[in-house]
C-alpha cells in the first residue's frame, strides 16, 4: 500500500483532532514515570511523530520524523504485538538491540494502534533513559484502553470524513437530478403544446380535406392550398420530434465519446460544408484564428455540434443591413483554453442575456428555429465540466466564449 504525502498528513491532522490525546500523553508519563510519550504514525518507509509530551527534551515536536529502520515500531509493524522493557540492561532479548543503543534508551513500551478494518495505524509509546517500572497490570491495560481508544476515535474521523464525501456527492447528484427534472418539466410541457398544435392542425385539415373533396365540382386550388397547409403542420411535427431526439441523443450518449485532439480550421471548413446553403445565401465572411501549439483535447463529436450551433446561431441571426462576420478563435487564458466565437449580428437586449441559453428560448421571432441549438451548446460544455460566458450589444453583435 502506497502512503503520499497528502495521507500522512492528513493521519497527522487526523490525531491532532482528538482533544483528549496530550491529557492522554501526560497521564502516561505519569503513571510510568517516563519523561517522554507519543502516538505515531508508522508505515513501511516512514515514522512520524502526531503528537508528543517531552519532559527531557527528547528533541522530537509533532510532525517530526525518526529513520523507520531505527525504531523498534517498525518491528511492531510487522507482528502487531506490544513492545515492553523494564530494564534495557537486563533485557535478554533487547540489551544488544541497536535501537536502544542507538537513542540512549534504558525503558520503553509501545503498543500498535491498529483500527477497527484492521488496518495498522502506528504506535502508543513512551521512552526514558532511565529504568521504569512497566510490566505489570496497571500499566498494561492503561496502554490497551488508550490504544483502543485512539483506534476508535481515528476510525471514527474516517467514517465521517467519507460520510461527508458522501453527502457532498449526493448533493451535487441532488442538483443535476433537480435540474435534470426541470428541464424534463419543460420539456413535456413544449412537447404537450408543440405535439397537439401540429396535429390538432391536421385533423382540422383532414376535415376541410374531406368536405372539399365530398363537393360535387372540385376547387383543385383550395384543394392544393390545404394539403400545403398539411404539409407545412405534418413538418412542424417533425421539426418537434428531431429537436426532442437531439435532445434525448445529447444526454444519453455524453459517456460514450473519448477526449482527442482537436484540429479548428479542419472541423470549421466541415461545418461550413453542412451550412453552406446560409453561407451563400448570406455571403457571410468566416475568419479563424489559433495560438501556434495549443492543443484542445476534448470529444470530437461534441466539439463539432458546439462550433455548428454556434456558427448557424450567428449566421441565422445577422443584420440585415451589413455582410455578416464571424470571428472564431482558440487561445489560451490564465492557464485555460477559450474558444470564442463573435459575430456582427442582430446582438441582444442585455437584460434578454442571461436566458439566451434557456430551453426553447427565442428572442428574434422572425427566424425560424426552435430555441435549441444554444441550450445544447450550454449542456454539453457543462457536462465537459467547462464555462459558456455571453456578451452582447444590441445592433452591433455578440459574442460567445467557451471556456475548457
């Protein structure tokens, strides 16, 4: 098992939280009449010091650390079993060991911290340069409660650390399930007004069709004129069902796509190919600009309906009264990549500004379209965890910038 730095420091942290442990160091000292004691933080390469009572200036301070190999931890570490000596001295099986030679040691007595998953913690130890008194009952099981303690109370820091990552998580989930639901709401409701319209439409149609065509001279022009109405309902309704898919296909297959590199004035001279009808038919002019080396990794399926969503939103909303101009640009900002893109267009009120990306939202009704491409705009950025930022000025243009 691997221990970062970050972990370690958190189990530091963790130990410091626990009110009682330097009321718990003292009483240690007092009842072995050692003068120094600690709780410690033990793993394969490293020994660090979490809290500490030093009456004979020892020289160790919470967060300080001791060569692993040195101690006699690292040794409780692997059989888990306390450590007790009286006497180093007379100790037959630790007089000779280099710890004690090494720290000037002649007591100790140590017991593993090992948490409630049986995970090992560290150690409850105490050391002195004198002889002590150690093993014997009232030591031993002041040690035991203290170090079954210590296990509870970090075991129970864990427990509620992860019981608030996970309320956190089931907030966030809360949110995006409310908004989720929201637009649902909207989206039955457009689908209830714009499905019924369409075909209550056609049934009208359908019965003027019918007592037309149960005359006994037949008006072929008014005939004509109410199948182009049909018509005209019957694409309504398609339109409404195609804006629901796109909908339905940008939600269900966001998990499906892979980051890759993307390469602009490829993608751009495609999505001119698909609007190349109101390309012409507005003699738009379309300017691309990229920083020489930046790289933009992001779903090439999504990036490529953003740029046409927002390039047709320019070019569907121009001013009539100049040549439209669109300006699409990559660059890099404070560490993160904006895409822009500026038109010379028909703009916005700037009160109108912050609904642009609203669900089946229009502001310019002599347009035709059905108020989707930028709210799907807004939902794939938001779902690549980016920005979308709008600034518009009434009769001179707007300007859309994505932020990755």
């Amino acid at each position: 098992m691997m221990h970062t730095s970050d972990n370690l420091l958190q189990d530091l942290e963790a130990v410091r939280q626990i009110s009682f442990v330097p009321s718990m160091l003292e009483i240690i000292c007092q009842i072995t009449g050692m003068g120094f004691a600690a709780v410690t933080r033990v793993t394969p390469d490293k020994w660090i010091a979490c809290s500490v009572r030093d009456e004979v200036q020892f020289g160790l301070i919470a967060g300080g650390e001791l060569p692993v190999a040195t101690t006699l931890c690292n040794e409780i570490r692997d059989h888990r079993q306390p450590i007790i000596i009286d006497n180093v001295a007379q100790d037959p099986e630790y007089k000779h060991h280099h710890t004690p030679q090494l720290y000037g040691l002649q007591s100790y007595i140590s017991f593993p911290i090992i948490l409630k998953n049986g995970a090992f913690f560290g150690t409850l130890c105490a050391i002195d340069s004198k002889t002590a008194a150690l093993n014997n009952k009232k030591v031993v099981d002041t040690f035991t409660m203290f170090a079954e303690l210590l296990s509870f109370h970090l075991q129970s820091q864990d427990l509620l650390e992860r019981s608030y990552c996970t309320t956190v998580e089931l907030q966030n989930k809360n949110t995006i399930l409310t908004k989720a639901n929201q637009d649902l709401d909207s989206i039955v409701y457009t689908a209830a007004h714009d499905l019924k319209s369409p075909i209550t439409n056609i049934e009208g149609l359908v019965a003027a069709l019918t007592y037309s065509l149960g005359q006994e001279n037949l008006n072929r022009a008014e005939i004509n004129q109410i199948l182009k109405l049909m018509q005209s309902s019957i694409k309504n309704f398609h339109t409404t069902i195609q804006d629901l898919t796109t909908i339905i296909e940008a939600d269900t297959s966001k998990r499906e796509e892979k980051a890759e590199e993307i390469h602009l004035l490829e993608l751009v001279e495609s999505v001119k190919w698909d609007l190349q009808h109101l390309l012409e038919e507005s003699r738009a002019q379309i300017e691309v600009s990229s920083e020489e080396n930046l790289s933009l990794h992001y779903p090439k399926k999504y990036f490529k309906s953003i740029l046409y969503n927002l390039l047709n939103n320019a070019l569907k909303y121009r001013s009539p009264v100049r040549t439209p101009l669109v300006r699409l640009s990559l660059k890099q900002v404070a560490g993160k990549i904006h895409f822009t893109v500026a038109d010379n267009g028909l703009g916005i009120r700037a009160d109108q500004q912050d609904k642009i990306f609203t669900l089946f939202k229009r502001f310019h009704n002599h347009v035709e379209g059905s108020g989707l491409g930028l709210y799907i705009v807004k939902k794939m950025v938001e779902d690549g965890q980016g920005q979308i930022q709008v600034n518009s000025i009434l009769d001179q243009g707007t300007t859309i910038t994505i932020i990755f």
